[in-house]
C-alpha cells in the first residue's frame, strides 16, 4: 500500500509540474479578470491534464486502511508550507512518502488550479457558442478536481484545514449557472441547442460535472450524518440555503396544483404548489429531465433527505433549516413529472425516486386522523400534508395505459399491427413495482383514475398468464397483480364501496376476458389438437375469480346482505349471457363453428357464468361459516332469503344459466376436437364446471327439486316427447337423423351431470340432503325413472342405467337410516 502511495504521489507531482508550464503559455485578460486565457489547443492538453488528476485522486481514495499509514513524525497540512521540507521534497522526515505527503502535493496543485481558474478563451471567440461550450465543460472539469482534491480535508468543527478560498471560488462560479432563467445571461441548461448537437452535448456534460460539486457543497463531507460526519464543505449555512435554491429554480420549478387536486385551505399552505405557474413550466422540466443532467438532479435531491429538519432550535439557523425542508418538498413535488418523461427506461433511477418520496411521505400524519388535542398546524406539516394531496393525483401518470405498437419484451412490432395498450408502472422491475404500489398505499384514498388504471392493469395480468406465447405487451406477474389487489383492499375504507366494488369487477378481467379472442384465432387456425384445449381457456380465469369472490365476501361484515344486491345486476348479466338455444345448434355442425366469429363470445360467456356462480356459491358458504349456529336449526339446513339475497327470479335464471353452461360446453368442445364419450377428461371438465353450482343446489331451499325437474324435461325435449310427470311409458317420437347427433349429446351432458351432482362429496355432499329430504327423494325416483324410460332401447340406456343404480344406492341408505 506504501509503494502504491509513493508512485501516485510521483504521478500527481509531475502533473503539477506539467500544469505549471502549460499555465506559461497562457496569459491575463487585459480587463482584469480572474483567471488566464488559452487557446483550443492548449485547452484539450488541459482536459487531458484535469482528467488525469481525477483518476490519480480516485485511485488514492479507493486505497484500502490508507489512513492507517500516516508515520509517527507525519502531521497533516495545515495550509502552508513545511520549513523543513525543500520545494518539491514530497518525503518525509523518515524517508516514508506517505499519505499526508501526497495531500501536500494535492494542496500545492490545487492552489495552481485556483490561482488561474476559470480558463477563458480568445477575445474573438466569445460569440461562438461551440467554443464557449467548451470551455464551460473544462471549467465544470476543474471545479470537479478542486472539490476531489480539496474536499478531502475538513476539520470535525466545520473549518477547512486546507485552502478554504476553493470553496468560495467554485461558489460563485457554481451559483449563476444553476440560477433560475430570469435573465438572459444565465446558462440555460435546460433548453437544449438542436442546431449544435457537439456544444449541447459538452453543456450536457458539463452540467453533470457541476452537479456532482452541488452534491459535494449540499451535502455533509465525509459522511451524510453521525459520528463519522466531517461538516459542510460550504461552511455559511445563507450561501447553502442560496445555492440549494438556485438548483431547485433550475431543475425543480414550482408546478401548478394537479388536475383533480382536493384540499381545504387550511391543509393548503401554499409552499408546494402555485396557482400562477408559467405555463412552459412543464414542458421544460420534461426536456431537462430526459437528459442524462436532469437524472443526475433527480440522484441528488433523492440525497438530499438526511438534510431534513424539522426545524427545532433558533435564530437564523433555524429558519433557513425550515427554509430548507420547505424547499426540499417543494422538488419533491416535481419528481413524478421526471418519472413519467423517464418512461420506464431508467429503472435504478426510478426506485431511486420513488424510495425518496416514500420516505418522505412515511413522516406524514394526516391531521383528520388525529387527535384534535395533539392536531399541529404548522407551516412545515402543511406543507407536507399539501405536498402528498398532490401526489395522490401527480403519480396518476405512471399507471395510464397508452398505445404502443411494440413488444416491451421483444421490441419487435405486433403481428396484428394493434396498438396495444401499456403505461410506465409495467415497464419497470417488480422491486420498483411495489415501490409504486406502496406509496400509493402510504398515501391512501386514491383517485377514480387511478383506481380504473390499476383494475386494468391486473386484468391484463389475468389475461395474458395463461397465454404468455401470444403476448405483445408486458403486463404484471400474477404475485404484483395479488399485491395490488391486496393494496387496495387495506384502502377500501378510504374509497367509496360503488368505486371499490368497480374496481374489484374490472381488475379481474372477467367482463371482457381477453383471453377468449385468442382462443378463437387458435380455432380459425386449426391449431387445436387436444380435447383439454378449450378447459385451459375456460379455467384460465380461476385465478381472478378465486380473488375476487375472496375480496368480495371480505369486503365489509355481511358482506351477503351489502354487497349482493350491488353486484346482482352485473351477475344477472353474466348469468344471462349464456342462454343456448338448441334450435339453433341443431343447424349449426362442428366444422362450421370452428369458422364461427361466434366462438370467443361463446367462450367468453362460459367464463362468465361460471364467475356469477362461484361469486354466489362463495357467499353461500360465508354465510353458513358465520351463521352456523342459528342455519344447523333451519329445517335441512337451508339458508333462508333474508340472510342471502336471492329469490325465485334469480333461482330461475341460476338453473338456466347451469342447464345453458353444459349445452354451450358441448358444442364447443365438439367444436375443438374433443370426443364427448364416458372418458375421463369429460368427468373432469364437467365436474370442474358444476362445482360452485352444486353448492348453490345445497344450500337453496327447493333450487334442487327444480333442477331434477328441468333436467327431465329437457332430456324429454330432446328425445322429442312432452314431459308428462305422471306418465312416464309414452313412446318416444322419432326425430329427423341431422339433429339427432347434436341432441343426442345434449342428453348425454345432462345426464352425466346429474349423476357427477348425486355422486359429489365435497365440499357438499348432495346424497345427504336427499336422504333427509323426503320429497326430494320422491321428486329423484320420479325424475330417474322418467328418464330410464326415454333412454331404454337406445345407445345412452347404460348412463341411464348408472343414473337409476346411483339413485337407487342413495334412497337405500336413507331407509337404512
């Protein structure tokens, strides 16, 4: 580590003697400016020069335990030259060149940099705008040395140890060009030069330089707070508040109040926001803030909040500190417009930013929650809460869905040529996804756009999980869209119960269930080769429907009675929407529903069905879970309709909506490849399908004896005989031989439904209901018989078969017992 030292002591040596002699070549301004004059040339050698310096000054700091090398006779510099020590000698008394020796050097080069800085160029360059670019980038270049160099050495009692003028000199260069564009002299640093491409981007540059000395003179030296702090490098507290000021005028003007914005005066102190903003305010801080200068701006306020007070003490210190962190969250109000011109294409920066303003808005206490006793009205806690008011309508940004024509994954154009829909908040990681969502939890009662953004983007979540091979846009994983959805419920107190349950509806997807047009391309294709193909696209929405009955039915207490009939019409609709008219599907064959427009709305339909019912069968089963003890004492445990809001209307259109779910099912299979026969994958699917309508036939009083009923009529209808309840031995009439495929299937579905109904054991058991159910037991003897009858002599006489011994079985063991 010693010889590492030695050669970067050596190396800085000879630097500052070549600077010596290139400041030789220069000459004064005849007006009496500071600083020397050089010419293009002489320049670049000076860059190069400036350069070098950085990296010796940044190789010494990386050193490790260099601290731990200072030699028992070594002391450090305390700005003026050692008597002992000849010119030039960089050793000390022991012979050791050791750290302290190598600050000497550093010190003697920042006293040549200071004594001609700023670098000016020729009289007859001045209104050249390429060339002033240039040298404003070396000039950034040497206030950036002499802060390395210098802001070394800084005294635990805020005393610089070693040429304290460098401070103040980088000071008043710093200060006018981060100045807010009043006058037309200052660096407009945020208006960028099209015309000279070369000179914006060496102001670019050079804007970045300076900043990165901001940081240095903002923030505590040595460290950001505690024991290991060294001070502030700009030792007046006035020329730091100044400085902090100028940056905030050039980086973070003051917005106008948001669109939506909702505050009473007395939450409103005036400090984040103005009424009576310019009106370029906006457009300019999106062009400082795409470049790579605004997103160094943007790092340093995200540094600034360990440089928050609140402001306790007295005299001036105390008010520039209140000064100060009225400041400070008046930039933070502009970031949100930095992450929307980011557009998600920075996304260490992004959390960055959003890390910031949650812990900014963590220290915010709404007033209305708290005591009245313990209320504060100050300047600085209404700021804040005005500052978050703000933000609850500004973040609004990140989630709106715009159109875009390219793949995020990809970056390749969609085949379809549509312009899909994303917003920024899905383009970034997942880490900085719940950075989004937790703010928007911290900050509570979020707006009606902000929710219906949300409710789109975790139903494009549940439309494209299944079908990730014919997905063009990025959405969500599964784990954030729960995240999101579980955000939201925590804040269903704070938003109205109309715009929740909205919300609730539309993030699961289930109203247009996208997924289904995919399905119908894959059918017009004749890519579908498995009979288990249309089950995928059926059941792919589970994971949304399982969601949203859970919310649902946890939405408030008693949920059955509050929620229910808000919902119904929507449940009514999804209910309805799956009517099949058999007329209709008797004309209709297979290969022509595979070419049917039809078939993704059919689909569709199912999806919803199935959706109405498991939302129904889930507040059944909540209501038995919290009203068990007075439902055990209800004549075979039925749920009576005050406790559920059904009735015979919505009973009615429950049955059809089942009877419809299994003819739609077998056309549409039938349609996609599959064999309807006793197989496995027909058991499976149909017992999937009727699960949540099975136990709604449990827990509805007489809703079972109905279905018996409409099953064997519509068996009877089918095999083209009325159904008489009393005469069950009329022959059946013959139909024509086209339709007698389709309606052969029909019945076939019906009854394997019946029996996989009969046979259920959870998480109800039907077979038990009956046993108890005296006219139940009559009605199911009657309705077997009745269809034994059709089915005898045909090919579907075994499944009547099955039918009549399962209920056979079944009314057995009720005698038995």
């Amino acid at each position: 580590t010693r010889e590492k030292v030695q050669n970067l002591a050596i190396i800085l040596e000879t630097l500052r003697i070549k600077f010596v002699e290139l400041v030789h070549l220069g000459r004064k301004s005849n007006d009496n400016q500071v600083g020397i004059i050089l010419s293009l040339k002489e320049l670049e050698t000076l860059d190069i020069f400036i350069h070098t310096v950085r990296l010796v000054q940044r190789r010494f700091e990386s050193i490790p335990g260099v601290e731990n090398l200072r030699g028992a006779t070594e002391k450090p510099y305390a700005g003026k030259s050692n008597k002992r020590q000849r010119k030039g000698d960089t050793k000390s008394s022991n012979g050791a060149i050791g750290p302290d020796n190598y600050r000497i050097t550093a010190s003697k080069l920042l006293l040549l940099l200071l004594e001609n800085f700023p670098i000016r160029p020729l009289e007859h360059q001045y209104s050249q705008n390429s060339v002033q670019s240039q040298y404003e980038l070396s000039n950034a270049g040497i206030c950036s040395a002499l802060a390395e160099l210098g802001g070394d050495v800084v005294d635990a009692d805020n005393s610089v140890a070693s040429a304290p003028s460098w401070v103040d000199t980088v000071f008043s260069y710093i200060f006018p060009r981060l100045a807010y564009k009043s006058n037309d002299d200052d660096l407009k640093i945020d208006d960028p030069d099209e015309s000279n491409p070369q000179a914006e981007e060496s102001r670019v540059v050079a804007t970045q330089m300076l900043l990165k000395v901001v940081k240095k003179l903002l923030l505590q030296a040595g460290g950001i707070s505690g024991q290991f702090s060294k001070g502030f490098l700009l030792k007046n507290s006035l020329k730091r508040h100044e400085l902090l000021e100028a940056f905030a005028g050039a980086f973070f003007p003051r917005l106008d109040f948001p669109f939506g914005f909702k505050g009473s005066n007395s939450q409103i102190s005036g400090d984040i926001y103005d009424s009576s903003s310019a009106d370029d305010v906006v457009h300019r801080i999106e062009k400082s803030a795409s470049s790579s200068a605004g997103r160094a701006a943007a790092l340093l306020v995200t540094s600034l909040v360990h440089q928050m007070s609140d402001g306790r003490g007295s005299g001036d210190a105390s008010s520039l500190q209140k000064k100060g962190h009225l400041l400070i969250l008046q930039m933070t109000s502009v970031l949100p417009l930095y992450l929307d011109a980011w557009k998600g294409l920075y996304p260490v920066e992004s959390g960055l930013v959003l890390a910031f303003i949650l812990s900014i808005v963590k220290q915010w206490s709404p007033v209305d929650n708290l005591p009245k006793h313990t209320r504060e009205e100050s300047q600085a806690s209404r700021a804040l809460t005005e500052l978050c008011f703000g933000l609850r309508c500004s973040l609004d940004v990140l989630f709106v869905q715009t159109p875009s024509t390219l793949s995020s994954s990809t970056g390749k154009r969609s085949k379809t040529g549509v312009k899909n829909q994303s917003s920024i908040f899905e383009s970034l990681p997942e880490p900085v996804q719940k950075l989004c969502i937790g703010l928007i939890g911290m900050l509570k009662c979020p707006t009606e756009s902000l929710t219906k953004s949300l409710a789109t983007i975790c139903a494009k979540s549940c439309a494209f999980e299944i079908h990730a091979d014919d997905r063009v846009v990025k959405t969500v994983s599964a784990s954030m869209s729960n995240y999101i959805m579980e955000v939201m419920n925590s804040l269903r107190k704070s938003i109205p119960m109309p715009t929740y349950i909205t919300f609730l509806l539309d993030s699961s997807g289930i109203q247009r269930a996208v997924g289904t047009q995919t399905f119908q391309k894959r059918m017009e294709q004749g890519n579908l080769t498995r009979s288990d193909d249309i089950g995928s696209y059926i059941f792919s929405y589970d994971r949304a429907i399982e969601h949203l009955t859970r919310f649902l039915s946890g939405s408030c207490k008693n949920a059955s009675a509050k929620v229910l009939p808000m919902i119904r019409p929507i449940l009514e609709q999804w209910l309805t929407a799956a009517r099949f008219d058999t007329q209709e599907s008797k004309s209709v064959s297979a290969h022509d529903l595979k070419k049917s427009s039809q078939t993704g709305r059919v689909i569709k339909q199912l999806i919803q069905t199935r959706a109405s019912l498991s939302i129904l069968a889930a507040f059944a089963l909540d209501e038995i879970t919290n009203r068990y003890n007075i439902l055990k004492q209800c004549p075979n445990f039925f749920i009576p309709a005050e406790y559920l809001e059904l009735d015979e209307k919505l009973d009615t259109v429950i049955l059809d909506s089942i009877m419809s779910t299994c003819e739609t099912s077998t056309v549409i299979w039938s349609a996609s490849g599959g064999q309807f026969d006793d197989s496995i994958e027909q058991h499976l699917f149909l017992a999937r399908m009727l699960g949540p309508a099975t136990i709604l036939l449990r827990y509805r009083d007489g809703m079972l004896k109905r279905y018996l009923k409409a099953v064997c009529q519509r068996i009877s209808s089918l095999q083209g005989t009325k159904y008489q309840q009393k005469d069950s031995s009329k022959a059946v009439e013959s139909t024509e031989s086209d339709s007698r495929g389709i309606s052969t299937n029909l019945a076939e579905i019906h009854m394997s439904a019946l029996l996989l109904i009969l046979k259920c054991k959870e998480p109800i058991s039907i077979s038990n209901l009956v046993v108890r159910n005296e006219d139940l037991k009559i009605a199911l003897l009657e309705v077997s018989n009745e269809i034994e009858g059709l089915m005898k002599g045909g090919h579907l006489g075994y499944l009547s078969g099955k039918l009549q011994h399962q209920v056979k079985l079944i009314c057995e063991l009720g005698l038995a017992k």
